[in-house]
C-alpha cells in the first residue's frame, strides 16, 4: 500500500507544531513541494531516487531544496529529479542559489515540465495544469493502475473551473485550504482557498477523499479552518497535520 506523509502542512511561515508545505508518498520515492517539513524526509526514504515536484517557486513551498545539500550524502539516494516550470526553476537556480545566498551547488537534475505527460517508475503516469495564483501554480495528477493523487495549492478553489476535469475521481485530493468561511473575501484577494468553497470542488469531481492542506500557520490546531462546514458539503473530508499519514 502506498501512504502520503504530511511533513510540512503549513502556508507561509512555519509553526511551532507546522512546518510548510511538503508531502512524501515514500514507496514512490515522490515529494510534493519543498517547504520547510523537507527536513524530515531521511527516516522515511525507500528508494534510491527523489522526485521532487514543485507547485511554484514562492520561498514557503522552495526553501526546503537547500536541505537536500545535507540530506543526498547521507543517504541512499543516487538520483534527485526537480520537477516545475521552467521559468520557476530557473529563479530558483538563479536566485535561492545566488552564490551570494546559498554557495554550493546541488547534485540534482532540475527538469522542466513539458507538454505532454510524464511515466515515473512504479507505472505512475503525472499529468499537469495551470492553476490562477499570484505569479502562477501548477496542479499535480498523479496515476498509478490501481490508485490515484492529485495535489493542487496556492489557489482559490473554484467548483467549475478548468481543474475540475483534471482531478476528477482521484482516490485523493490535496487541496489547499488557507482560510476558513469567514475569510473568504481575503482568500479571494490572496489567491488563496476558504473551506466551504474546497469542499464543493471535492463533491463536484467526485473524489474519494480529501486532505485539506496549506493551513493558516496562525489558526488554532484544533479546528485551523472549520472542519465541519467542510463535511457538511463533502464528509470525506480530514484537516491535514504534521506527522499525518494517509493511505492512497
């Protein structure tokens, strides 16, 4: 069975309990984003290779790839792929990894996304969209035979957009959810999600459940964006912490 662990589940700026955003489907050897939850990655690697597929550039889903100077030569890891648009790879080349930033240069592959979809290892199929955001996001479907994932952050929800057919049916959604009902207007402003509005687009493409991710980092951890409101309209519905592990 192939299980998603929540390293980092946070938008923005850490927490003392949320590190930003990263997710690890470890049997995969597959990373969603790099923010600061990368760290954790070690104990959890079974493959020889990572690939480490990024959303957008915006330093809370980024910063994490500067970790992967301490992490590849301590660990089995032999090949480390980085996935994204190529105008977002290359700032990140040019400026994360400014030598006045950060110098030393990293033994990976940094691999722009193209027109048409990607075979990873394990018969994983990875399709891709665009996704509204200040700067632009990217969407992730990830499908294996028997199961599938689709990741998509940093925008706002939207029940009859253009992503609707491109994560129709996964056996799980990670959805971000920065903002609870009551915020809605200034998600809309931030290009950011609201809870009743990310449960709608689940119930519209009929997915099996949802993970709701990117968390307010200054919401309590109890009830971060009203989970109930959530359930009311898709009841498959969990709030994602770190540390959690959901089976795919």
């Amino acid at each position: 069975m192939m299980r998603l662990h929540c390293l980092g589940t946070a938008g923005y700026h850490p927490s003392e309990t949320r590190h930003t955003s990263c997710y690890f489907v470890p049997e995969a050897g597959l990373v969603l984003d790099a923010g600061t939850g990368l760290f954790r990655l070690p104990p959890l690697l079974r493959t020889t290779h990572l690939d480490i597929f990024l959303s957008h550039a915006h330093l809370d889903h980024v910063i994490g790839l500067t970790y992967l100077l301490g992490l590849i030569p301590t660990t089995p890891v032999e090949c480390v792929r980085i996935r994204g648009e190529a105008e977002k790879l290359q700032a990140v080349r040019q400026h994360l990894f400014s030598a006045l930033i950060f110098p030393a240069q990293l033994d990976v592959q940094w691999l722009p996304l193209e027109k048409s979809d990607l075979q990873l290892p394990e018969k994983c199929v990875v399709s891709w969209f665009p996704l509204p955001h200040p700067g632009g996001s990217v969407g992730y479907r990830f499908q294996w035979p028997t199961r599938s994932l689709a990741y998509v952050t940093d925008t706002t929800a939207d029940p009859i957009g253009n992503y609707i057919k491109q994560i129709q049916g996964v056996d799980l959604l990670l959805h971000e959810c920065n903002f609870g009902d009551d915020q809605a207007d200034w998600a809309s402003k931030t290009g950011h999600s609201w809870t009743s509005r990310v449960a709608s687009v689940a119930k519209v493409a009929k997915v099996r459940q949802l993970l709701l991710t990117h968390l307010d980092p200054r919401a309590p951890d109890h009830d971060p964006i009203g989970l109930a409101a959530a359930q009311a309209i898709f009841p498959a519905t969990t709030v994602a912490h770190d540390g959690l592990v959901v089976p795919i």
